[in-house]
C-alpha cells in the first residue's frame, strides 16, 4: 500500500494533535511533519515533497494562503479554519476541501475519501488568489501564461488569473518540453495548439484550443521549427 505522505500546518499546538489522533485510525496516512508558521512549513514541503497538507487559514505572520502563493508545485491540500464563513463559501465554489474547528469525524471521513481519490492520479498543480477567487491549477491545463511585468496572466479551463511571477521564473518551473516560449510575452502549452501556420518569411502563427491566434517571433519561430523537425515521427 503506498501511504499518503502528510504535513499538518497548524500554529495552534492543540489542533495539530487533534488532526494527530484524527489520523491515527487511518492505516494509509503517514504524517511525516508538521509546523507552526509559514515559513517552517514552506522548508518543509520543499524539502520532504508531500502529497498531503492540512493548512490552517489563519496564522500568524503569512496565511495558508499566502504559504500556497509562494510554493512553485502544491500538493494535494485540506484546509482547517474555526473562522470565515465567506471563505468556506468559496471553497464549495471552487471545489477545495475544507474543515471547520471543531472537526467533525464524519466530515473528516469524507475529506479523506476525496483524497484518496485524487491520489490514485495526483496533478501537478498550483494555488492562485486571484481578489476573492481561489484556484487550484493543473498544470497541464494552462494553455498561455503571458507577461504583465512581474505578474502574469494564466489562461485555463475557461478562466484567466493573475499571478505574481514573471515569464522568465515560469520558464525556469515548467518542463520545456512542453511549455514553450514564442515571443518576449507570450509562453504557451504545446499539448493546447490546434493548429500551426507557416508564412513566406518562415514565421509561425499558432492557434491554440481556445480559439487564440497567436504570433511566434522570428527568432523563435527558428526554435519551434527545430523543436519539431527533432520530434521522432
């Protein structure tokens, strides 16, 4: 049985034994860590990569939030708060797993099962605050992330949000295989391209699953051109 690696994130010591002995019962969970603030827990994902967090919303110094915003990869995550009904409102819109303080077994049963579920083909994916709107992102579902300066524009399922993190950084997080950048602004999906049009100059215009036509500079039209002559037929 592959156990379900898990940080509790909590900076109230009494609620990260309460979740301690919740999981107890739980054969499949193994806690491998926990922390009391933002900046224990950020050192402790990257350094032991979870496929789990509890997250407590409201801390001391930055909130969950702000701990998702800074992550490059999130794993799968169950949010505890004793507070904010608007926010748990919001997470049933966006489909995010929450408990409240006190948790009650039988909503704990069902935020486990969830889990357990996501688990059997866990995403690559990041957390976006985007004003009251909250999205966990699937990588693979972004189609285009364009350049505002230090923020960027993400384009998935439908939906857009603004991140701050500029092109250059998401070059340097996303597989390159699969994430291409075709102009200075625009970085795009290649698994997203419906169609690809050459001109007489050799410039690539592409059309993505969305709709989008969108211009490949010269120097990177030479790049494109290379990065699929190389693809085994």
């Amino acid at each position: 049985m592959n156990k379900i690696r898990t940080i509790i994130i909590d900076d109230e010591r009494s609620s990260r034994e309460e979740l301690k002995r919740a999981l107890k019962k739980y054969v499949d969970i193994e806690v491998i860590g926990e922390a009391q603030h933002a900046t224990e827990a950020k050192e402790q994902i990257e350094a032991k990569h979870p496929d789990l967090i509890f997250l407590d919303i409201h801390m001391p110094e930055q909130s969950g939030f702000e701990l998702l915003e800074s992550l490059d990869v999130v794993p799968a995550v169950i949010f505890t708060t004793a507070f904010d009904q608007y926010a748990v409102q919001a997470f049933e819109i966006n489909a995010l797993d929450y408990l409240m303080k006190p948790i009650r077994e039988e909503r704990f049963d069902k935020a486990i099962e969830r889990i357990r579920t996501k688990q059997a083909d866990p995403p690559q994916q990041l957390f976006i605050k985007d004003g009251e709107k909250c999205f966990f992102v699937k990588l693979q579902s972004i189609s285009l992330i364009e350049s505002l300066g230090n923020y960027s524009r993400l384009y998935f399922e439908g939906k857009k949000a603004m991140l701050k993190r500029s092109l250059s950084k998401w070059e340097e997080l996303l597989d390159a295989a699969i994430f291409f950048r075709i102009n200075r602004t625009q970085l795009i999906n290649i698994h997203h391209i419906r169609e690809v049009q050459s001109s007489e100059t050799g410039r690539f215009k592409i059309n993505l699953t969305t709709g989008e036509w969108l211009e490949v500079s010269d120097r990177q039209s030479v790049k494109f051109r290379n990065l699929n002559s190389n693809k085994p037929k």
